[in-house]
C-alpha cells in the first residue's frame, strides 16, 4: 500500500469584524495561501483555515454605531467583504470559520468546562487598563504617551488611543503556573516562534514572569457564555484562539471531523501579524498545555505593511482595499508584489510607484515577455509543435543547473518562511532563460542555412510557417535546442510560480501545451519539476493572450 501522504495544516489570524478587509489583512493571507499551495506541489495533504473573529466589544460597539444588532453585522461584513475577498485574491482555503457558528462555540465551550473541571480556572476580581482595539488588559510597559489631542493620556502603543480602566469580577486562568514551562519549551524548540526578533521579544516576556489571565467578562453579552456561569461571556482572545482547533474537529461527534483532527493536528503553522504574537506564541500555548494537547509546531509572526510611514489601518485611513490595486493590476501582480517586495517577518512600506515599476520591469517584461517570445519562436520557426532537440550543449546544460538551484534554493526558503527569498531563487530562472536566449540568438541561428533539412525549398524557406512541415527548420538542429530548453525553462517556471502567481502560471502552462500531455499544473511534483526533457515532440505551443499587459498609470496611483 502507499504511505500516507503527510499532512500539513496551516492557518491565518481570524480578522475582526468590526470594518471590511484592507491590504494588511491580505498580505497575511496571500502569504498563507502561497505556502498552502506550495505544500500541495510538494503532494502534501494540506489543510488551510481562514476566517473572521465575531465576539468582543469592538464588535459589538461597531454594531451598535451601525444601527444593528451585532450578528447582523458579522452576516453582512462576511457576506459582503470578508468571504469575497477570498476569490479576489485566488485563495484556496480550505476551510472558512466563524467563531458564531455552532461548531465553534459548543466546542469552545466544551474546552473551557474541561480547563475549569481540572482546576485551571477560579474566580476573582480585575482592575486594569484596557484596550479595546486590541481586546486586552495592558501592562504599564505597554502604554504610551498621548500626543496631539491625547497629549496628556496614556494610550495604546499599537492604536495610538486612550484605554478604558475596567474593575469586574472575572474568571482567571492560571497562566501565571506555566511561565517555567513554556520558557522550557521555547528552549527545547527554538523555531517555535518565529523570526529571530519574535523569539526574543516572546523570551524576554516570559521571562518577567505571567499573571493570571482574566478569561471572561460580565459588563456585556455579546459572546460565548461561560457554561458554569451564563452572566459570564468569555474573554475574547480565549474564544478566538480555540479556532484552530474547533475548525480541525476539536471536540466533534462527527466521525469525519474526528478523523480530521487525528490527522492534521496540531497545527504546522500559524502565520500572525507581530502584533498579535503573545496571544498565539504565550497564551496559546499555556492553554493547550492546560488542555493536554499538542502545541503546534510554529508561530512566524509578520511585519506590518506601512502606509506614509504608519501601520496599515481603518481607524487611521491608511487602510488601502485589495480591490483598489487588483482591479488595475490583477490579483497575480498584488501576490508577487507583497510576497517579493518585502521580507517576510519584517515591516515593509507599501506605494504605487513601486509597485508600477516591479510589474512593468519584472512581470510584463521579465517573465511575460520570455513567455511570449519563446512561443512566438516555436510558431514562427516549427508550426507551433515543440521540435526534437540536438544533444544539449555547456549553454543548455548551464540553464538546467540554474533550474535544479531554483528548486533547491526555494525549497529551502518556504520551509523557513522566506517567501521573499523563494520568490529571488525563481527569479534566477527567469533571468537566466532570457539572458540564454539573448546569447543563443536563435532568431539568428534560424538564418543559418543548415538549420534547413536538406530537402526544404526556397518556397518553402518563404513559408509563412502554419505546420511543422511549412515552417522547413529540421528536427534535431541547434535552433531546435534552444528552443526546447527554453520551453523546458518555462515549464518549470510554470510549476514553481503557480504558488504565486496561479493565473499567469496556469496561462503559461496551457501555452505550453503542458496540461494535455503531463495533467494539471498543481498536480506537478515541485521537488522534481527541473528533470529535463518532460515536454515530448510534437506537443502543440500556442502564443495565448499576455500574461502581463503593459498598463496605463493608474489614475490613483501616489493618492
């Protein structure tokens, strides 16, 4: 019997509902989307969550404003945004959780009954600053001076805004009783968080020592109800981070679920913007150890996209909508840009101009333009059917070791969260295949009289190339070489861009005539795509549409 495939599970942060998505939420999920996807070439079974966090008095406050009760808000947002979204970007999640949905709040609910049964849960008083942007009581180290017209306050570093001081009665969770462990286990597990900067910070406030954490609140009602206590909704990032594991089957009856979880979980990884990264990389965790469960394997905290120098945001208006950028470039441009452009794991600034220049220098004429001229070249020089090469020379033999590096090196860079550097190690293919053909210059070998099969007339010289046979370049000859190998080039391009750009790839590979003789682009083995020679003779080249059309300016575009 064959092994099991390996699964891989990973998610995003579930987004607030409290306004509709922006290019920060995006970048997360283009991200995650692009590692699903290549996992899935790798033939892994891949599980990818997505979805929207529901409860919390953010929520409810934005509801109220609105005029609506807060699950009519949440409907409406993730009807009208957050799902849509998803098709704009060409995400292939797998799964889309709501933390309303039934399956999430009797399993969350079942979970905590389980904490509070095994004694990890008490009773007790709060009295604290509390942000309600970020849905947390905040340390004196995290507050800030107010400037402008909160000069004189004290506010949140992340929101730039006053907090609220809140005294309640609460439940408590001991967190404070695994700052020893989980120090332990950041030791025993030096990639659980990452990058580098996140470990450290993540050390650093452990090391300080926890309290215990306040895990429900009584002043409203909109949220999970505690089950020993209904006057009692539960503390917000308490239900929020429990998605990973409701939406994996945590807690199901069902016998698919429950088959799903023995599978998947724990999670691989958990991608979240750095300023979420103590609640997943501190506070999950503890949970889970409470629990008995496993602890996933990483939690790789990105930077923020930056807007005129300030964190990307609604409240600030610095918030940029995906469609604003998609509808002039396409949703293959917004993916390349924000994977390539910036470092994953740091801050990066977004603007028009860059994004311009990257599409027309490196989409439009790098990799579009290889595309078109290589299949222009089978069409003009052999009908449109790949010829059957001559033995491969130092040039060709040059290009397939840059192909087999790009595999390797972007292997390599996924598995650690690189994207950007994935992305750099493709690249090296695209401009070596334009720089081989720039050398080779098969447009002027095909001038060369004994590229003509000894047979072939001057009519047939003059033909305007409709078949094969019209075209008269022989089989086996130096221009056919070349061309092969570029056409080899590109299929492997195809398959390594396809985690990033799924449209233009997928225009590529029907280009190519791939999909008739070696199946679906995202069936292809990414480990084994640069063995040469998988494209056979005869397979029929077309000169489609341009992958990366040259565009007007956008009439936004510095706004």
């Amino acid at each position: 019997m064959p092994e099991p495939r390996r699964s891989f599970y990973l998610t995003t942060p579930i987004y607030y509902v409290n306004d509709a998505p922006h290019i920060g939420h995006a970048y997360t999920t283009v991200a995650a989307d692009m590692v699903a996807r290549w996992h899935r070439q790798r033939q892994e079974d891949v599980w990818f969550l997505t979805g929207t966090d529901e409860h919390g008095q953010k929520v409810m406050r934005t509801a109220e404003a609105n005029g609506v009760s807060p699950q009519d808000w949440a409907d409406r947002l993730v009807d009208a945004s957050w799902k849509p979204v998803l098709g704009v970007l060409d995400v292939t999640n797998d799964d889309f959780i709501r933390t309303t949905q039934e399956r999430h709040t009797t399993r969350v609910q079942a979970f905590i009954q389980d904490l509070y049964d095994k004694g990890e849960i008490y009773a007790g008083s709060y009295e604290g600053p509390y942000c309600v942007g970020c849905e947390e009581y905040k340390l004196p180290g995290d507050l800030v001076p107010g400037t402008g017209e909160f000069e004189g306050q004290e506010v949140c570093a992340i929101h730039g805004k006053p907090v609220e001081m809140l005294s309640e009665q609460n439940y408590f969770f001991r967190m404070s009783a695994y700052t020893q462990r989980l120090l332990d286990f950041y030791e025993a597990n030096p990639t659980f968080v990452q990058p580098a900067s996140a470990r450290n910070e993540v050390m650093a406030f452990v090391r300080q020592g926890l309290q215990d954490l306040s895990i429900s609140r009584s002043t409203f009602d909109w949220g999970i109800p505690i089950p020993w206590d209904p006057s009692h909704v539960l503390y917000v990032w308490f239900d929020a981070l429990l998605n990973y594991a409701t939406a994996a089957g945590y807690a199901s009856d069902d016998p698919e679920e429950k088959a799903r979880f023995e599978r998947i979980w724990p999670a691989d990884v958990h991608l979240v913007g750095k300023d979420i990264l103590r609640f997943h990389a501190v506070i999950w965790p503890a949970m889970l150890m409470a629990a008995g469960l496993e602890l996933p394997g990483q939690v790789f905290a990105h930077g923020w996209l930056l807007v005129g120098g300030e964190k990307m945001s609604k409240s600030k208006l610095t918030g940029i909508a995906p469609s604003q950028i998609i509808d002039h470039f396409g949703s293959d441009a917004f993916r390349y840009y924000f994977m390539r452009a910036i470092p994953f794991g740091q801050d990066g600034s977004f603007s028009w101009e860059d994004l311009s220049a990257r599409y027309h220098a490196e989409l439009a004429n790098g990799f579009g333009n290889l595309a078109s001229r290589v299949a222009a070249m089978i069409g003009k020089y052999f009908g449109g059917a790949l010829p059957t090469p001559g033995e491969p020379g130092p040039a060709e033999q040059a290009l397939a070791d840059v192909a087999a590096k790009a595999v390797t090196d972007a292997e390599a860079a996924v598995d650690r969260m690189a994207l950007n550097e994935a992305i750099n190690a493709v690249w090296t293919l695209v401009e070596a295949t334009n720089g081989y053909l720039t050398e080779q210059a098969p447009w002027q070998v095909a001038k060369d009289p004994t590229e003509r099969p000894a047979t072939a007339s001057s009519a047939d010289t003059a033909s305007s190339a409709d078949s094969a046979a019209d075209a008269g370049f022989r089989q086996g000859g130096r221009l056919a070489t070349i061309l092969v190998a570029s056409a080899e080039a590109l299929r492997v391009l195809a398959v390594l861009l396809h985690p990033v750009t799924p449209k233009a790839a997928t225009g590529l590979w029907e280009s190519l005539g791939a999909a008739d003789v070696l199946g679906p682009l995202g069936a292809q083995p990414v480990g084994t795509v640069a063995t040469s020679g998988r494209l056979p003779a005869g397979t029929r080249v077309t000169k489609g549409a341009s992958l990366f059309p040259r565009l007007e300016e956008p009439a936004d575009a510095g706004a």
